[in-house]
C-alpha cells in the first residue's frame, strides 16, 4: 500500500510562485533582467505605430531608466484602432523542453506626462497560440513626473499547465483624445515588468496513471477504515 500513498502525495504537492520574468531596464537594454529557471523571456518588441523611446530614456529628462513611448502621431480612440495601427508593446515567455508553467499574476508601474491629450487608457492581453488574445486587465495611466506613480496587479491563475509560447501585448488608447494629436512632450512610461508563477516538469503519462491509482487507493482505504 505505500507506494500508492507516496503516489498521491506527489501528485498534492504544492508549488510555490516565483518570479518568471521581470524587466526593470536597469542596463538601457528592453531585454529580460530576470529569468526564472525553467523559462526563456523573450525582448519587448514594439508593434510599430509607436515611436518606441529605447531602454534608459528618461522620461521627461529625469528619473529611472524605464520603458516609455512618445508619438506625435494621432491617439487612436480604441482598442480595435490602436492594434488596427500596430500601437502596442509584446513579450513572450516560453518554457523549456520537458517543462510548463502555471501563471499567478502579473505587475506593472505606469504613469504619463506632459500634455493630457494621449493615449492613457489601457488594455493587458494574453495569447498561448500567438494569434487569439484574451483581455487580463484594464486600467487608465495617471498623469504626473517621472516617478511610479502607480502600481497595476492583474490575475493569471485562469493559465495553468502551459507548454506552448505565451505572449503577452499591452495596448494604450483613449475615447476622450481620439485622432488627437501626440505632442513630442507627451509620453506614456512603464516599469518593474514582473510575471509570477510556477515552473514544473511536464507529467510522464505512467506518472499520471501512478498518482491516479495513488488516490484511488487511498479513497479505497478510507472507506475501508
């Protein structure tokens, strides 16, 4: 009978969130500070329609090395809009061989400068096949300097298991400022980019048998007793 227990015992055992990937820009690069074990972060990329300032600027001419944006270009007045003119950042992070994850959350700082006529609406999605994005969060960037003047949680325990690439897309628009022009002083920043959550092997077919048989003797045991 012990094997059976050590069989359901291994199948409870709990996983503690870490930190998967975190960007902070501390090293002017848009690549991954921190990489957890098991996973590769993949660079932020910028979908084009945004003048994308790089890693290190500081935004408004002072204050932490972040990731910022400034346009003089129009604000698109929608989600639809802004992907429909690329105005979006991505990244990815990816398993290794063997491995998948489970996400708990991610975090974010966020604020805006500069004249108020910008894109300070956002929206947070989320692929595991690259192309079909699910909304995680939504949320309005305040105005004022260049410090984090906002931190922003959103839930990702609905991604379990994952083997496959998830890709991560933040959209900025604004309803009240569609088709207004961006002023080269206007920009939008964002920091401390972190993904939790847990890494495990990817269960042998035999091992999930093992576990299953695990509990069901020991509901069989329990009953007995």
């Amino acid at each position: 009978m012990k094997p059976l227990l050590v069989a359901s015992f291994v199948l409870s055992a709990p996983l503690h969130a870490a930190v998967l990937s975190q960007y902070t820009f501390a090293s002017n690069t848009l690549a991954a500070t921190t990489t957890g074990s098991g996973v590769s972060a993949g660079t932020i990329t910028n979908g084009g329609g945004y003048t994308l300032k790089q890693s290190g600027f500081n935004l408004g001419g002072s204050g932490p090395q972040a990731l910022g944006w400034a346009s003089n270009q129009s604000v698109p007045g929608s989600v639809a809009e802004a992907l429909s003119q690329n105005q979006f950042f991505t990244f990815t992070l990816t398993p290794n061989a063997g491995q998948q994850i489970s996400l708990t959350g991610i975090t974010f700082l966020g604020n805006a400068g500069a004249d108020t006529a910008l894109a300070r609406s956002f929206e947070l999605q989320v692929s595991t096949n690259g192309t079909d994005f699910s909304t995680i969060g939504t949320g309005t960037l305040i105005s004022g300097g260049t410090g984090a003047n906002a931190t922003f949680g959103f839930s990702l325990e609905s991604y379990t298991a994952i083997t496959t690439q998830t890709k991560f897309r933040f959209v900025a628009y604004d309803v009240a400022n569609d088709d207004v022009t961006w002023s080269d002083g206007s920009w939008i920043r964002l920091d401390d980019i972190t993904v939790n959550g847990t890494v495990s092997p990817i269960p042998e077919p035999s091992g999930i048998a093992l576990a299953a048989l695990g509990l069901l003797g020991l509901a069989t045991r329990r009953r007995r007793a």
